[in-house]
C-alpha cells in the first residue's frame, strides 16, 4: 500500500504544464498559445479559459477572444476535442501528454485585458491563457518566441537560464504575474528599511518618454517607495528579492493599474514625456504590495477563476489604498496639501451625500464589486443610489479612522496598519471583520470604541461627524451654498428642451417629487424652463423650504408635481484661517514635513 501511494505521488508530482507563446500574426493581434500537458491522469482533461482576474472581482468572459482549438499527442495526431461550454474544452482520451493549441487575439492594453502587437506583448494571464482544471497544482513553464532578439521579457514569473523562458509552482502563481515583452526600458535600485535585506525594485517601462523624462519619474517613485515602507516599518520578502512595476505608457493604453505579489501591471494613456500624471496610481499599486495581496480578506482567499469573487474587505483592502495612495505623494513632497485637501473634501462628499455612501455600509458596496469592478451590461442599473465606490467610500472611512486615532488615542492609522501586517501581512493569516475589528481594540486599548467604530462605520451606515474631526488638523468644513435654494443637479440643456439628464439622487428634492431620467421640465410655477438659465434664475429667488409646481413630460405624458426646495448638502473643506500652532503641528506630523514644498 505504501509502494501505491509514492507511486501516486511521484507521477502527481512530474505532472506539468508548458506553454508556447508566439505571434506570427501579431500586426493582426493574434498570438499562438500551446499548452502541453504531460504525465497527465488517466481521465478526461477540461481546459478552460478563467472569468475572472486577481485584483478584479466582476466576471469578464475572457473566453471570447480564444478560437482555433484543437487537441493532439504527442506525436502530434489529434485528439477529440469537445466543446463544453463557451469556454471550456474537454479531451476524453489521451495516453497522458496532451497539447492543446488555440489562437489568442488581444487588442486592449490594461490591467485585465491583453495585447498582441507587433511593438510588443502585453498579457494579463487570465486573459490570455487556458488552464487545467484538476491541476491547479502542477508547476508551470512559458516559453516566448519573439519575433526581435532585442525584445526582453518583463515579469515576475521566475527566470531561467533561457532569457525567454520562465516558471510558476502552480496556477495562482501563475495566473497573478503579468508580463510584458518588448523593448523595455529598465531602471531598477536597492531598497532596504532598517536591518532587511535589500532587494530590487525596477520599472519596465513602455513607453516613448525620453530617458531623461523615465529618470526624473523613477526618482519620484523612489520617494514613494521609501514612504510605502516608512508606514509599516518593513517591506514584504518579495519573490526572488524584486519587485516590478510594469508600466504601459503610451496613447494606445488604457487607464488602469492592477496589483499582483510582487508586481503591478500600469497602464495609462501618456504621450511623450507627460508620464507624471502616472504617480498616484503607481503610489496606490505599491501599497497594495502590503495591503491585499498579503493583508488579505479571507473571502478571497482561494481566488476563484471560474465565477465573480465577492469580498466584505475591499472597503480596507482598496478604500484604505486609495487613501495612503494619495498620502503618500503629500508625505513625499508630490503633492501639495491644498490638492489633498480638495481630494479629501471629495471623498467626504461622497461618503455622506451619495445615496450610496450615505444609506448603505461601506460592506455592502465592497460586495457589489462583483457587479461593477468594470463589468458591463446593456440594462440599466439604480447604481446612483444603491452604490458609491469602495475606493472613496473606504477612502473616507480611512480618514475619518485616522483622524480619531490621531486626536482621541495619541495613534494613527499607520500604527494601525502596521499591527494588520504583524498579525495577518507578515504570516499571511487572511483576516475577518472580526480580526480587524480585535486589531483596533488592541491598538486603543478600547473594546468598546472598536466594536462601536464597526458597528456604525463599517457593518452600518451612521454619519461621521467629520466637521469636528478635520477641527484637530487646522481644518473648517462648512456648507458650500448655505441658505442657498436647491433641488438636484441632474439638469442638462438638449435641443432647446431642459431635461432630467441622469437618474434622479434619492434624497434630493427633485427625487422626492417623483422626477427621473429623461423628463422634460416644462415650467415651475408657471416660468417656462427651456434654458438652464431659467432654471438658476428661478432658484436664486427662491430658499430652502420653499415649494415650486412642477410641469413636465414623461414619456409624451404631460404630469404636474410639488417639488419642495433644501439646502445644498455639500460640504466645503478649508484651512481654518485662525488655526494655532498646535493643530499646524498635528497636521506636519500626519501629512510629514514636505506637503507644501
């Protein structure tokens, strides 16, 4: 029984996967993918292509842009090769090494997606590449056959002594390393905190920038790379002791940015040298090499390639991002602080005007990333007022955390994350809500505050009070139009017509009087409104609490309603002109001391 069992072991063991890209019809974005399995069990193979991607969280149906399949051994005769599904292909009989060829084509250069092209190869891996089910567990091997000998191969799949071929130990390593092939341009340094190791961090840079436009941007990612670290007091053991932005920047690439484990997949539409505009994503992605993809939400974890993957976490995982993404390039000397300061009004805004941020929780829209994290559809949806982003909303439950901590425990929301990487990023322990809510009980010493933080910030929808908070940093937040008449801004002008141009915002006068997408104001107590104009006229002679009857068409039917005027909701942070010297003081130590150089 034990001889069965090493032998079950062994065969498991040399069971392996090796692909074949090439591209001989690259100026027509087709690439020629071969997969070869060998020492495969004596059973019915299914290859399929995924539906999803580490860091996106919608289906996408990657599977569309795969054809010409077909099966064979390995003297090369065919095999049956049945279509299952759109995207799944089965192989009932083989004698246990396979090859399964397909054509790729591959025309969209950005996080998710893939590009074929005859300047080079951009290939995100659940776009790009067929898998095995069964044997997620079988290392790997990927072999470029490139059409110009000084193209390199830019990833962070492990190198071998052929410059064009690479490994992974099995499918999710695989699947989260991107990979760039062309005429790269690299510009790489040491980079060490404290008694660490050094280890390389490089830029694969894409682009047609000058080299004097890449140097002057490397040098602002090194300052963002040192603050990334200062935050947690470490930086993770990066595979093969590098870390690689790989960075697509030319006017043919779409805005995107995507994290992976020791690797960000860039993309941003630049011309020439203007590339700087790039920081706040290349900040954003950096941060994630701590937040996500090792302090990780356990509904992540096992990353499903086959449905959508929905998680309680991207509030923290993305939200907590966005918002040291930014900080960073204040604590940097990047950005400047009146620019964060107008970035921050913006979140409070969302967070507690925003149908979305106001009435549901920032879990509830974490959970809806399935169902927006760029997935589309032609129905049309109520996302105005059942979701606002995780990123913003997240963002600004980061700040009103950090903002606490700050002026009520003598702490801060880097303490914060640093006791997150000790407990769940360094022995990559996936964490619950329940461990993040112990976390902040630990670092305040405050069972109680943390329980009540989740239960009305996180789990619920209580409003924060932030006018008080932003009050410790030498901040005001007050009303933008206060005392001022206003019922919505979903107006447009079209065609001599004044219209309802978006759905209406729940909570908002035009709302509460039954008004929607579409509509056709005709007049308000009884002033024609053709003109936008008319609409600012008749608002500015009016003030909150005042009622108007309303004219309109809907759907070719003429309808009347009272609509009933408030007050502007938006918020309006400033510096607080009469701010003292110890609020000055809290504001360098949070923000650093080169937010205003």
């Amino acid at each position: 029984m034990l001889l069965v069992c090493l032998l079950q072991l062994f065969v498991a063991q040399a069971q392996q996967l090796d692909y074949v890209v090439s591209m001989p019809n690259a100026a027509h974005h087709e690439a020629n993918i071969e997969l070869t399995v060998t020492h495969a069990p004596a059973q019915p193979l299914t290859f399929r292509m995924s539906r999803s991607s580490p860091g996106r969280y919608a289906t996408h149906e990657f599977g569309k842009n795969v054809y010409n399949v077909f099966a064979s051994n390995e003297k090369g005769q065919p095999l049956p090769c049945i279509k299952t599904d759109a995207d799944v292909y089965v192989v009932e009989k083989h004698n246990g090494t396979v090859t399964l060829n397909y054509t790729l084509f591959a025309n969209h250069a950005d996080g998710t997606y893939a590009s074929v092209d005859p300047t080079g190869l951009h290939l995100n891996m659940p776009a790009s590449f067929m898998w095995v089910k069964g044997l997620e567990q079988a290392p790997i091997s990927i072999r470029f056959v490139l059409p110009d000998s000084n193209w390199t191969v830019a990833t962070q799949l492990h190198p071998t002594k052929d410059r064009y071929t690479f490994t992974a130990p099995h499918l999710q390593y695989f699947m989260d390393a991107p990979t760039k092939a062309g005429a790269i341009r690299y510009r790489s340094w040491q980079q060490s905190i404290g008694n660490q190791p050094a280890q390389t961090i490089r830029i694969a840079f894409d682009t047609d920038a000058s080299d004097a436009a890449i140097d002057a941007f490397t040098t602002s990612v090194k300052k963002i790379v040192t603050e990334a670290g200062a935050v947690f007091g470490a930086y993770p053991r990066f595979d093969n002791g590098t870390y690689t932005f790989l960075a697509s920047m030319h006017p043919w690439a779409q805005g995107d940015g995507m994290e992976h484990r020791n690797s960000t997949m860039i993309s941003m539409p630049t011309r020439g040298d203007n590339i700087q505009f790039a920081l706040g994503t290349f900040s954003h992605e950096f941060f994630h090499a701590w937040n996500v993809e090792r302090i990780r939400p356990a509904t992540l974890e096992p990353f499903n390639f086959e449905k959508s993957n929905m998680s309680d976490g991207l509030w923290l995982a993305e939200g907590f991002t966005q918002y040291y993404g930014e900080l960073l390039e204040v604590r940097s000397g990047l950005m400047q602080e009146k620019d964060w300061l107008q970035s921050m009004n913006s979140l409070i805004n969302t967070k507690q005007n925003r149908p979305g941020g106001k009435y549901h929780s920032v879990i509830q829209n974490s959970e809806y990333a399935v169902f927006t994290d760029a997935g589309t559809a032609i129905d049309k949806t109520n996302f105005n007022n059942t979701f606002s982003s995780y990123y913003v909303t997240g963002a600004a439950t980061a700040l009103a955390l950090d903002l606490t901590l700050r002026s009520r425990f003598n702490t801060s929301l880097d303490a914060y994350m640093q006791l997150l990487w000790q407990t769940h990023g360094q022995p990559e322990k996936p964490y619950s809500m329940a461990d993040l809510e112990k976390a902040l009980a630990t670092l305040t010493k405050d069972a109680t505050f943390a329980q009540q933080f989740f239960a009305q910030y996180v789990a619920g929808t209580k409003l924060v009070d932030y006018a008080s908070l932003v009050k410790a940093a030498g901040w005001q937040l007050q009303l933008k139009e206060s005392g001022k008449a206003w019922a919505g801004n979903q107006l447009r002008e079209q065609e001599g017509k004044l219209l309802i141009a978006s759905p209406t915002l729940r909570g908002t006068p035009l709302y509460d009087a039954g008004l929607d997408a579409g509509d056709e104001l005709i007049s308000a107590d009884d002033v024609p409104m053709k003109q936008m104009s008319h609409w600012v006229q008749l608002l500015q002679s009016k003030k909150p609490g005042d009622s108007l009857t309303m004219h309109y068409r809907h759907r070719g039917r003429d309808m009347h309603t009272t609509l009933v005027l408030a007050e502007n909701p938006e918020w309006q942070l400033s510096e607080n002109p009469t701010a003292n010297a110890a609020s000055k003081t809290f504001r360098s130590e949070w923000l650093g001391s080169k937010a205003n150089q």
